[in-house]
C-alpha cells in the first residue's frame, strides 16, 4: 500500500537496498500534470464539503446529544479533513523538483494521506456496523452500540494507525534517506533499506486484511438488511408496515455506503496488491504504476463523497435530529444546517 510506499523511498545510504539498483517506473510528465490538476480540483472540492461538514457538525455539538453513530460520523469527518489537508503536498511532489519537498511527501506527505485514508474505511466500517446493529437490537442493548464503547473503538483506531505511522517513519528517518530529485518520478519507491522492506511487507499485508474484512462485513450486512426487510414485507405485510419502511431506509443508507467504499477503494486495492510485488521486478510496473496513480484518485474521491454519506446517515441518526421547536419542519440536513447555524 501506498501508506508505505510513500516512505519507501527513503532508504539508507549505508543499509543494502531491495529495489535501488533497479531501475523504477515512472510517470511521464502530461500523467503528472493531470494528476496534479486532478488532485488540486478534488482538494478545492473536498475542502470546500468537509470545511462545510465540520462546521455542520460543530453546530450541532452545540445541543449535547450524541450517539455511537455519531461518533464515527465525527471521526470520519476528522479523518476526511486531515486527509484532505495532505492533498498538497501529493501536488507538490507532482509539481516540484526539489530534493527537499520530495523527502518532505516520502517521509510525512505519503504517510498522512493513506493513514487518513485507511482511517476512513476503518470508521465507514464502524458506521456499517453500528447500523446493522440497529437492526439486530432495535432497542440499543448491545454493548457495543453505547457511546462509550464508540469513544474507546475511535481511541484504540487512532492509536493504532498513529503507532504504525510513527514507526514506520521512524525506521525510515533512522536509515538515512537518500533523495533524488528525478522530475518525473511519481513514486517513491526507488530505494528501500532491507529492514524497511520488512516493515513495510508486514504492515501492508495487515492493512490489505483489514480492507478486505472491512468489504466483507459491509456485503454481509448490506445482504442480512436486505433479507430482513423481504422477510417483514412477506410476514407482516400491513400490520407492521412502519416498520418495514425504517427498515428500508436503513438499507437504502447502508448501500450508499457500500457503494462509495467500493467505487473509492476496491479499485485502489486490486491495483495495489500486484504493483506491490511488480516494485522488485522488471517488466509491467509502468503499466501498474499509471493504474496505482489513477485507482488513487479514486480513493482521493472518498473525500467528496464521505460528506454527502455524512449528511444521509444525520438525518437517520437519532443523535443529529433537531429539537421540534427547530426541526419540525426540516427536510434535509442542509436545511438544519442553514437554520441551525445562521445565528
């Protein structure tokens, strides 16, 4: 993964490399171009809908009331707006041929971006969950549908990345990084200490297993939602038809959100997973490499579609609802918004 990957680059001078005597794919300078004005529009477009989201979410901090959905939603918001603040310098190290900034994005510009990333789908796969639940225990009784248990899941997920991250960093600061400053080098993956290598193989092959978990319960409970709901409808027809309909809604909301993990990030790790293995051989890198970039413009998408996933998943939470004095007659989340924070 590129979480990594960003930092690979920066090997020792000293430390036997597993890829620098090679020679590394890279992006002509039209593919750079466009990946940089791709990236500047979805930074000026994710800024301008999470800088929308935040404010949306401090606003109706205001009241107090909270619940273990909404905590993810606010920590998937944090998680979108860090990453997308990491988004220039990606367009930086695109743009510049400076030794400095391309050391500055392989050590903390990389690294940031795809903690943030794999933040996001850790917290949709919280989100997915939590609203499963919902429907296994309407009633809220689970243990893990308290706010508590929400806080201490966000905490622990936060640990975990910032620890890998700083490790990783860490070794990579430690093996003396040599940078090249080649124009059209899109990737940092030129060099890499042996012990880097390692490192790097071992947290790419957890963070490869948490995707594809986060994937697999998000279709299972997408598929137990839509079960349940043919199943109300066939016995409970008319007597139960509220419920049915609630149940419907939950749906609909928990295919958004599949729909957007997949169209950002299924592509990404499908590419990712071969160009991996692709770095230490000759033949088929460029091709992976030009896929790589493209599939992570897709995963830079999840920051224009998270707050649209926000906003729906509000309006279903019973923690983001309006007092009826104010939201009686709401009929978006824009519109609570717009009544809410005025003053």
């Amino acid at each position: 993964m590129d979480f990594l990957s960003g930092l690979r680059g920066n090997s020792s001078v000293t430390s036997p490399t597993v890829a620098g005597s090679m020679s590394s794919p890279q992006l002509d300078p039209s593919a750079s171009l466009c990946l940089m004005l791709l990236s500047s529009i979805l930074f000026l477009v994710g800024l301008l809908l999470n800088g929308f989201t935040l404010r949306f979410y401090l606003c109706r901090a205001q009241h107090g009331t909270s619940s273990s959905v909404t905590v993810y939603l606010h920590n998937l918001v944090v998680a979108d707006v860090l990453l997308c603040l990491s988004i220039p310098l990606r367009v930086a190290h695109y743009a510049s041929t400076s030794s400095a900034i391309q050391w500055l994005y392989c050590n903390f510009g990389a690294t940031a971006f795809y903690l943030n990333m794999y933040a996001s789908i850790l917290f949709m796969g919280f989100i997915a969950a939590n609203r499963y639940l919902r429907i296994v225990h309407p009633l809220g009784t689970h243990l893990l549908q308290k706010v508590q248990a929400a806080y201490v899941i966000s905490t622990l997920t936060w640990l975990f990345l910032l620890v890998t991250m700083g490790t990783y960093i860490g070794l990579s600061l430690l093996t003396e990084p040599t940078v090249t400053s080649d124009r059209h080098n899109a990737s940092c993956d030129r060099q890499q200490s042996t012990q880097l290598h390692l490192l790097y193989m071992v947290i790419h092959s957890c963070c490869a297993a948490i995707f594809f978990s986060v994937l697999v319960c998000l279709v299972f409970f997408y598929y137990s939602t839509t079960c349940k709901v043919v199943q109300l409808q066939r016995k409970h027809l008319g007597v139960r038809a509220s419920r049915c309909k609630k149940l419907a809604r939950a749906r609909r909301n928990m295919l958004v959100l599949v729909s957007g993990f997949c169209v950002c990030f299924v592509p990404y790790h499908l590419v990712r997973l071969p160009y991996v293995f692709a770095v230490g051989h000759r033949g088929g890198g460029h091709t992976l490499l030009y896929l790589k970039e493209m599939t992570v413009m897709l995963s830079i998408l999840n920051i224009c579609l998270d707050p649209i996933i926000y906003f729906i998943l509000c309006k279903a939470s019973p923690g983001h609802r309006a007092p009826p004095e104010q939201g009686r007659h709401l009929r978006s989340s824009t519109q609570a918004f717009v009544r809410q924070c005025s003053c």
